[in-house]
C-alpha cells in the first residue's frame, strides 16, 4: 500500500549541514554598489522635481 497524500522521504536528514559562503562576498559588494548609487539618484530626483515644481510656477523661484 502507498501513502498517495504525503511525499516519500528521498534522502535522510543530516545533524548538520556545512556550506561554503561562495555568494557572500559577491553578495556584500553588490549591495556595497547599490547603496553608493543613492546619493546621486536621490539628488538627480530632487533637482528634477524642483525643476518640475519651478516649471508649474511660471519659472519663479521658489522660497527656502
């Protein structure tokens, strides 16, 4: 008779499973990259939306 509700165990379970961090280095620099990235975009975005802003107005500047 088979158990046609639960999948059958392939392979039995280890105490303790060890990997080697192969990923976490490329993983680090990755976000390393991305996180220097946003100072420029969030400056870029913030120039354009005044610029936005400025053209809504007529080209006035706008108060501080």
């Amino acid at each position: 008779m088979v158990d046609t509700d639960h999948p059958r165990i392939l392979f039995l379970a280890v105490d303790r499973a060890t990997y080697k961090p192969i990923l976490e280095q490329p993983w680090q620099e990755a976000c390393d990259a991305a996180a220097a990235r946003i100072p420029g975009l969030m400056a870029a975005k913030l120039a354009d939306n005044l610029a936005h802003i400025a053209a809504k107005m007529g080209g006035t500047r706008m108060a501080a």
